[in-house]
C-alpha cells in the first residue's frame, strides 16, 4: 500500500520529469509585421470562396502572398467581404504555427498587423525530420505554404528524403503530392529532379495527361517533352484530329512545330478544299511561318495565279507579292507576268510607280524583262532618265 507521503512524491518526480521534458521541447518563435487583404477580389477554389493574404515582416525583409479558404479564417467577420469593420481579430492555424491578425476593413480592403507563434511540437518534430535550427522565417514560410509534418514524412518514403529548405517549400506551393510521386514512378518516371516535379505539376504534365499521350501513340515521352507538350497545347484531341488527317507519322518535334506555328486541322482542311492534299509537314509549317493565308490563295486564283504549289506560295509571300501588288502591275498593262516575273518584280523593286514612271519618260511596250532590266541597270530616281535616240 502507497502511503500519502510516498504518493506526494511520486506527484513531485512525475512533475519534475514533465518540467525536464518541456524544457527540453524548441520555445515559440514569435514574428510579426503588416497585413493586407482585398476581399473585393476574392475567388473560388475547390475548397470554398477565397481571399488572397499578403504579409510583410516587421524589418521589411521579407513579404509572403497566399490564398486561403475564407473558413480557415476564424473569427473574420462576414460583413467585411464588402463592407467596412474596425478592430477585428482573427487567426489562421496552421501545424507550423498559429497566424493572429488585427486590423480594420474599409469596402472589402483590409489592413493591420499580425503575429505568428511558431508551434514548438512542430518545430521539434521537424528537427527529427532532418530540418533543424529553423528560423523564424523559415518557420513563417512553412506556415504560409501549409507545410505538414506528415507531408514530409510522405515525400521521404516517396523516395525524396532530405530535400533542400527552399526545394521542400516549393514542392508544397505547387502541389506535388507524395501520391502524385508514386504515380509517376509506376509509369516509368521514377527519380525524378524535384525541379522537374514542380515543371511538371506547375504545366500539367500530370499522370493522367502521360496516360492521354500513350493512348494517343506518344509513349516514352521525356519530362521535357511532357512539359513541351503541355506549354505548346499539344492535346491528345489535337493529335488524334491530326492523325485523321494523314499526320499519324510525326514525331514529337514535328507535333510541336505544328502547335506553335498554328498549323490546325482547320488549316489543313481549308487547304484541301483548295486543292491541297498531302502536304508534307515541313511544308506545312513552312507555310504558317510565311503567312500563306486561305484568303490570299483565293485572291491569287481570283486574279488568274490558281494552282500554285506550296513552295510558290511560300515565295510569294517571302517576297511580298501579295494580291495587291499583282492588281496593280495587272492595272499599268503587265497582265500576263508569270509567278517568276512577278517574283523578280518585287526583287529588283519594280512597282506599278515605277512602271508609269518609265511610260511618262517615253518607254512603251517594254516587256518584264525590260523593265527588270532598266531597274537592275538605270538609277531610280522619281522619274527615269529619258532614252537616248
């Protein structure tokens, strides 16, 4: 039997010991600086309507921008999404810390200053995670982006143990999820950069989009070109439609080339509704970065150019003889100028001017090649030199 005496010791130790064990345990660190947020220009999230928070550390050095679920925000007023308040409080928790804001509202804009508590169990639990000595920033900076000690328990046995500060709190702001880690590697892509983690997840090169890529016959695509293919809109939609046009063949540079020099399937089909079928690829594009409009091919049948080849129609674009050009050497009596005499024209800058310039001077019936002469030979000046007989 414990007698009273003995019981009130054991109560001293065991208080002694719980002493030893919160000593033991990191003291909050405690930031603090100004606050600001514009409920006006909220939006909705998965989660909910949200606020954009921006804060700014008492010494100036740092500023943080997130958004949050207005619901995380305990104790902010409804009214204040558009109306006016003053002397509110409220409090953002996170594991890293707890965030306490005070301030005012004036039509949904909002100011004031704030102070973060770190919480100790989080900074020491952190520390047996390999991340220790944190600073107050750091700590700041793991509440703002939501970092959790389970998040990185979950990169770790993800294959990512360890990672860098700066590396740790990027993965978090753009979402690579120890799942997301997992997924990729039962697909091939295992070991991964974390910088490549965050290319991928920041363009959308997600698994479901590599499983897209596969099924479309775009298998074993690097994270370079996943994450081309995601800035360049390189959709699986895209390449089937292009595939039903005869471009099953192209390779993964190609696709892209079509992409970022807009060669659609639109394109294509107007093209072959002019009688253009079976371009090659190259060709294509070639005609895309030269311009060669639709509306051009049917001003240039129009005017009697019609059935020209994709090389001449990108030569006539290069050198600018354009619809209008012909209409005006059509309209001082060169009518029958073949695509080649046109071509020249514009080499040796032969315009209409130039022409009714030569026929004020006394030149008549000269043909192209004569006055593709006259430019290459005589000086140009507004009126040619007059003949001498």
């Amino acid at each position: 039997m414990i007698r009273p005496t003995q019981a009130a010791a054991v109560l001293v130790c065991v208080s002694i010991l719980a002493a030893g064990v919160a000593a033991q345990t990191p003291a909050p660190v405690t930031a603090r600086g100004d606050w600001t947020i514009d409920a006006r220009h909220g939006w909705f999230g998965d989660d909910g309507p949200r606020v954009q928070i921006n804060l700014r550390s008492s010494d100036g050095n740092d500023n943080w921008g997130f958004g949050v679920p207005v619901g995380e925000l305990e104790g902010l007023p409804p009214a204040v999404q558009s109306g006016s308040a003053t002397d509110i409080r409220f409090v953002l928790r996170r594991e890293a810390g707890t965030f306490n804001f005070q301030g005012s509202f004036d039509r949904g804009r909002g100011t004031g200053t704030y102070t973060f508590s770190s919480n100790p169990t989080f900074v020491s639990g952190m520390a047996t995670l390999g991340y220790r000595n944190l600073a107050a920033t750091d700590s700041v900076r793991l509440a703002v982006v939501d970092v959790t000690q389970g998040y990185v328990r979950g990169l770790a046995e993800a294959g990512y143990k360890g990672l860098p500060f700066d590396d740790l709190v990027r993965m978090r702001i753009h979402r690579v999820t120890p799942e997301m880690i997992r997924e990729l590697a039962s697909l091939g892509y295992r070991s991964l950069l974390s910088d490549d983690l965050v290319r991928m997840k920041i363009h959308g090169a997600t698994p479901e989009f590599i499983r897209a890529m596969e099924a479309a016959g775009f298998k074993g695509l690097s994270t370079e070109d996943l994450v081309r293919f995601r800035i360049h809109r390189v959709t699986p939609e895209f390449i089937q439609a292009m595939g039903k046009l005869g471009y099953k063949t192209v390779d993964r540079e190609q696709i892209v080339r079509f992409r970022i020099h807009k060669v659609t399937p639109e394109y294509i089909n107007a093209l072959a509704d002019r009688g253009y079928t079976n371009i090659a690829a190259e060709d294509l594009v070639k005609m895309k970065i030269h311009n060669v409009a639709i509306a051009d091919i049917d001003e240039y049948k129009k005017l009697g150019y019609g059935g020209m080849d994709s090389d001449e129609l990108v030569k006539m674009r290069i050198h600018r003889v354009t619809p209008s050009f012909i209409g005006e050497i059509h309209g001082v009596g060169y009518k029958t100028a073949t695509i080649d005499q046109l071509i020249r024209m514009r080499i040796h800058r032969v315009d209409a001017q130039f022409i009714k310039d030569l026929q004020a001077d006394g030149y008549q019936n000269l043909t192209v090649s004569d006055v593709i002469d006259l430019a290459i030979r005589g000086p140009r000046f507004s009126r040619v030199r007059r003949p001498r007989f």
